[in-house]
C-alpha cells in the first residue's frame, strides 16, 4: 500500500535513529473542516474518523507503537516517561526510552521537538503564547539530564508573525519577563500586536541554554492546503508533531 499519510521531516542534524517531524492535513478520512487527517480527539470530529487517522499515522509511516497523547492545556508541565497510546494531562512529553513517541497537537500553537546530542533523551512540548510565556520550553529542558548546550530543538509549523495579532496584555506579560521580547511583536493599524512565536521560542530557548534550533519556516494560518488553523478556520483538525528513536543508545 502506498503511504497516503504526509509529514515533513524535521531538518536538523538528529542522532542516527531518531525519527521526527510533523504531520499536514493529507491523508485521513476525516470530512469537512476536519479534512482529512484530524489527529486530535478533543475537537468535535467523529471519534473513529480519529482514530482511523491515528492508525493510519502508526501503520503508514510505521511508528513503532501509537504516540503517547497529551490533555493539553497551556501549561507548562511535563510527563516524564509515557504510557503509549494513553493520555496524559501536560503540554509537554520527554522519554528516554527508545521506541516511545512524544507527540504534541496543534493548529497554530507552536510544536517544539528536542533531542540530546547522542539521541538518549527525546521531548516534545506544546507552546502557545501562554505556555511558552509561562515556561514550558525552559520546564522541558530543565527535565533534560543532559545539558542545554547539548540539546537539539526543531520548531515544527505554526501561526507566523504576519498572522498572529495579540493585545498589549500578551506583550507586557512576555516584556515583564524579560525586556528583550520587544523585538518580537510589531505594532499594526489597528493598536495591537504582531507577535513572533518563532523569535520568542528561540529567544526563551536561548536563555534555557538551548543553542541549536532549527525549523520555524513554516505558517500553519498562510498555507491552508498542507494545515489546519484555528485561526483561520475555528472548528478545525489538529496536526500532530512527533519525535522517538529506533533501538537503544543507553
């Protein structure tokens, strides 16, 4: 059987066997404004066009187990060594366990994917403006046991700059913690806000002591053929970005 599920591979020089990347919206069975690979199940889509989706994601791009599902909730903590196929209540997933899938959901809110440099320990974490303003990118790292400046992060697609307005309350809460997140927001016609998930993302991770970040090219709202967005479409699928590796480094 040809693979009708489509994901884009992370580009960021990973340890050999570890797998990641994100889905698009290509593949699935869902309908309508779920079209067609809605992998999340808390959106209002019929629960076995879901977890049809998720079979598909499993057998088609050949996860070793189903991925470790998180309740998210723009928070900032992180689940230590999951359960697969559960669900787990926390915006963000580490293992050091080969053969674990950390995968977080999305349809604008940024997905980060970290990695250790000899593939030992591997995260994925959800970052919406309240989680990434609250610290879930520097919670994950800190439940790293290997240092920052050893860890890989890959910024999946989410809802770029030119797309994403937000009020003064959203800047002055990423300003009040650190002065240098002005350079991320960009003020519009209409009073408000421009925000840059992807420059804040890196500017946290860099004072977290993450180093080498790779990814954030990509806009979930501007490219409706590969994504969903909530955004721009309210009731809408969710992509879901992924990361395990093969074997046993440890």
């Amino acid at each position: 059987m040809s693979s009708s599920v489509e994901t884009i591979e992370a580009d960021w020089p990973a340890p050999h066997g570890v797998i990641a990347g994100t889905t698009t919206r290509a593949g699935g069975v869902s309908q309508d404004t779920y079209a067609s690979l809605n992998l999340g199940a808390h959106v209002g889509d019929i629960p076995a066009n879901v977890a049809e989706n998720r079979h598909r994601l499993v057998t088609e791009r050949r996860l070793p187990v189903e991925p470790a599902w998180l309740k998210q909730v723009h928070g900032t903590d992180v689940v230590i060594d999951p359960l697969p196929g559960r669900e787990h209540a926390a915006d963000a997933i580490l293992t050091r366990e080969a053969n674990t899938v950390c995968a977080v959901l999305t349809a604008d809110c940024l997905p980060v994917l970290l990695v250790s440099s000899d593939g030992a320990e591997l995260a994925a974490a959800h970052a919406g403006w309240r989680g990434l303003c609250g610290g879930v990118l520097e919670a994950t790292v800190a439940a790293f046991r290997t240092p920052a400046e050893r860890v890989l992060a890959w910024l999946g697609p989410a809802i770029s700059q030119d797309h994403f307005e937000v009020g003064d309350e959203v800047r002055a809460a990423f300003v009040a913690q650190d002065d240098r997140a002005r350079e991320w927001f960009i003020g519009n016609a209409r009073g408000r806000w421009q925000a840059d998930l992807y420059g804040l993302a890196r500017m946290r991770l860099a004072a977290a002591g993450v180093k080498q970040v790779y990814g954030g090219n990509a806009c979930t709202f501007g490219d409706s053929a590969r994504f969903f967005s909530y955004r721009r479409d309210g009731r809408c699928g969710r992509m879901a970005s992924f990361v395990f590796r093969y074997g046993n480094t440890r």
